[in-house]
C-alpha cells in the first residue's frame, strides 16, 4: 500500500525545530518496516517553495529525495481563476488521490478532509493518529487493545482541570472551570478514557434532559433526551476509535432510560471530524445554539411506523438505531464464529469462558469496543445484502447465537490489498492473516453490531426447536418463523 503525504505532514518531518505530532513517528516507522511507500506530490513541493523562512524551506526540500515523488500527475480539473494558491495544492493532492496515484493520503488539514467527503474520497484520507492506529491494526494486532470506557461522577475529575486536556476547552469558552465545577456539584456525569492512571484521554459529560429547547428559540425536542455537553479526544488518543465507543454509551444509555433523543452542540469548523462521525450514526443538523452547530439523533422508544417507502433497511437502522427492520422480507443468516475471534469482535460480551474484563457502567455492563465491524470467512454462500440480519454463533466452548448485527456491506475479493481497503478502519485481522484468507476467495462483510442477547439459545436449543438442522459451520440462511422463535428464546 502507498501513502500519499500531505505537505503540512512532510514539514514537521524534516524540519527538527518542529515537534512531531503523536503518533507521526510510530506510522512512519511501521510504513518503512512493512514496506509501505510514503510519496508526495509535485505540489508539495511548490506549497515549501511559499514558506518565507528560508532556512527552513532549504532544510525540508533537501531532506525530500528520502520519499519518492509523484511522476506524470494530471493537471486537476477542480481549478478556477479565483482558486488560490495553497488551495490548488489541496485540489492536486485530493485529484492524485482520485487518480489512484496512492491508496491513501495523510493529511492534517481540515479543509482536504471536507472536499474528500464531497468526492466521495473520506475513507481513503487519513488523519495522523488513524494512519497510526491502521497499520498497528494490521502489523502488531496483539499490542492493540481497545480502550476501556468508565463512568464516573464529574466531581472526581476537578482535580484535573488544571491540566492541558481542558485547555483547548477553555479556548473557546472561557467560563468553562466555572461551568464544570457547577455541574460537578450537581451531581452531572461522564463518560472517561484513561490515556494513563491519572491522565485524561478522552471525555464525555452527559445529562438527561425533558422538553429541552435544544436551539433556544422554541426548537423542543419532546419528551426524555440525552445530552453530549462536552465531546474531546485528547490528539494522542486520535485514531483508537474512542469516539465510536462513547457513541456506543450513550446509545446504550438511551436505550435503558428510554430517551427519545441524542442531541449536541459543537463548532463546526473545530469538530469537522467528530460532525462526520455523528452523522453516521443517524445525526442530523437540527439548527443553530448561537453559533453552534446543533445536531440531533432520533431514538424513539418503539420502532417508527411511518417511514419513507424507499427508505432502504440499512438506511432505516442507522437513522432509528437501535431500531431495525426484521420483518418477513428481511433476510436473516447464522454465522459461525471461533472464541478467539468473538472475543475480539465482541469484547462487551459477557461469557462464563472468558477472563473478566473491565467495566464500562457497572459490574454488569463491561468494557465494549467499536460498533462498526468486519468478518473475513470463506463461505460458499452467494450474496448478503445491506440491512440483512446476521446472528453471530460462538462455536466450540459456549456454542450457542450471542449476538446480532445488520450488514453494511458483502463482497467477494481474491486481493488481500482490496480487502485491507474494505476492512481498513474497522479490521481486527493481521496483515499476515488477511493474506493468508486471500489465497483463496474471500467474503468480507462489513457489519454493525446491534446487541448481544440476554439469553443466547444454545445449539441444543436451535436443534430441538428447530431453528438449525445440523452442524454450525458455515454461514447458514433461516427462515423468518425460525428467526422468530430464536429470538423470543434470546431476549
């Protein structure tokens, strides 16, 4: 796989005079170890040409000819007259990048981040810390441990505020160790991520809220909702997939208290990467708290029975998650899955064979990874589409269907460098592994996990009433009435 490096990547590179930020180092390390070339574009070098300190623009163009430079790109067709310089370099580089002059592009710069999105490129351009965590992802699988999530009363916290975690926080908002210190007294709540003991790396402060007017201006959203007040990552916890896992909290939190609504403010322009991120999971802009952006998820208590009729079933889940469509039309499929691998996919799942694991809300809730997730398989079953419903069966010690999902996406690939471009921000498969599979036809389904069951029907209890016929070991296809009975046995 080739990287393709953005300028405001190459300059903190060569030049010694500037920090590296977290987690530069450690991606170009792995890179040059696995045999990943790191590239850049001509423009690159004009956008150094335009730096005034001479010294430095010396020292970074002579320190170049240790990447390769793009030869033969194609003048982009995205300029006008009034497009200005550094952002003809943005539009060069982000063209490459379509041209498949590179698999991926590794840029800082927000505003490349934003015109990928509109061209449809944002799975293929990568922030610093997640060009990091996707080849620790691939290369060293056994030194990746998905963070653990606590609960804790805020008050437990003032002890940090002096820290440089909260100062990019009082930035924006000056008053904020006052606000903080009033919630705390009230008794206000977060979600926390240990970078270190005692060392904050991600945050998030909740509060429930009735009838709130979300916008001020008489914008109420009905009944019981759930309220992100404050949403960080600290930079070097970037990439770990920590904002997924306190999404997953607070659906999880919802769905419990029976809260109609998620809801947030935040700057647009600061939160670009947090605002993509929501709006995948079924957020939507629902107007303006003084210059803030407000965004808002529906999370009705009983599933909506009045949706567009061209609402896909994909669709209709990521917009009423936890809700989703496995009515009589749906397809629904069983999936053997090994206890290595469930206990990698799975870490919330709760099983009587596996060593305990930290808590995320209590000592019944425990410390649970990413919602979006990949299942690598050889079956021989044709295709699964979008919105179908696959049960995962842990086979071997408990033998019995644990959890649910709803498929993202199924293909069959033979490359393992087209499978790692499938699996790349979600895989829990080596780089060895993913070309070990690849020797052969390979399914690669991209899925969202929903919940694990209370009650998980055991392999006698499938056979007995008639859900299976016969071993589990391969994807299998149900019926709806056996769905059915598996699932009121499960819940």
């Amino acid at each position: 796989m080739r990287f393709l490096l953005d300028t405001n990547i190459l300059i903190p590179l060569e030049d010694s005079n500037i920090p590296l930020p977290p987690g530069l180092g450690n991606f170009v390390r792995l890179a040059q170890e696995h045999g990943h070339p790191l590239v850049f574009h001509p423009a690159s070098e004009e956008d150094i040409n335009r730096d005034r300190n001479a010294e430095r623009r010396l020292r970074t163009r002579d320190r170049l000819a240790q990447y390769t430079r793009l030869d033969g790109v194609s003048d982009c067709p995205w300029h006008t007259p009034e497009t200005r310089p550094n952002d003809a370099c943005d539009n060069a580089i982000l063209f490459a990048l379509e041209c498949d002059a590179a698999h991926y592009l590794v840029t800082e710069d927000r505003e490349i981040h934003r015109k990928a999105v509109s061209r449809g490129l944002d799975n293929r351009v990568f922030a610093i810390q997640a060009a990091d965590d996707f080849l620790r992802r691939l290369h060293e699988p056994t030194s990746v441990q998905l963070p653990n999530i606590h609960d804790v009363p805020l008050h437990s916290l003032t002890r940090l505020l002096s820290g440089e975690f909260f100062d990019s926080l009082r930035e924006g908002y000056p008053e904020f160790d006052d606000w903080f210190r009033g919630c705390a007294r009230n008794d206000r709540r977060a979600w926390v991520y240990w970078a270190e003991p005692d060392r904050l790396g991600a945050l998030c402060i909740y509060a429930r809220k009735e009838n709130d007017d979300a916008t001020g201006h008489g914008d109420v959203l009905p009944g019981a909702s759930l309220k992100l007040c404050t949403f960080k990552v600290a930079p070097d916890c970037q990439g770990r997939k920590i904002g997924e896992l306190f999404l997953k909290a607070a659906f999880r939190y919802a769905t419990e208290n029976r809260l109609e609504h998620i809801f947030i403010h935040g700057d647009a322009e600061k939160h670009g990467f947090l605002f993509e991120l929501l709006a995948d999971f079924g957020f939507a802009e629902f107007g303006r708290y003084g210059t803030d952006v407000v965004y808002v998820k529906k999370h009705p208590v009983i599933a909506p029975d009045d949706t567009p009729a061209d609402l896909s079933s994909f669709e209709y889940f990521r917009k009423y998650f936890p809700h989703f469509r496995h009515d009589a039309n749906i397809r629904k499929f069983i999936i053997p899955i090994r206890p290595e691998y469930h206990r990698i996919l799975f870490s919330d799942y709760f099983s009587p064979s596996d060593p305990p694991q930290m808590t995320l809300f209590s000592s019944t809730h425990t410390a649970s990874n990413a919602i979006k997730q990949a299942y690598l398989c050889h079956a021989q079953l044709g295709q699964i589409s979008p919105g179908d419903v696959v049960l995962f069966y842990r086979s071997i010690d408990e033998k019995a269907v644990t959890s649910l999902g709803i498929v993202e996406q199924y293909e069959t690939l033979e490359d393992a460098s087209e499978i790692v471009d499938r699996v790349r921000r979600r895989t829990v498969y080596s780089m060895t592994e993913i070309e070990r599979m690849a020797a052969k036809p390979t399914k690669v389904m991209l899925f969202r996990l929903v919940k694990h069951f209370v009650h998980p029907p055991s392999f006698d209890w499938l056979s007995q009433n008639r859900v299976v016929n016969g071993s589990i070991r391969t994807i299998r296809e149900i019926d709806d009435n056996a769905y059915q009975r598996l699932i009121s046995q499960a819940a």
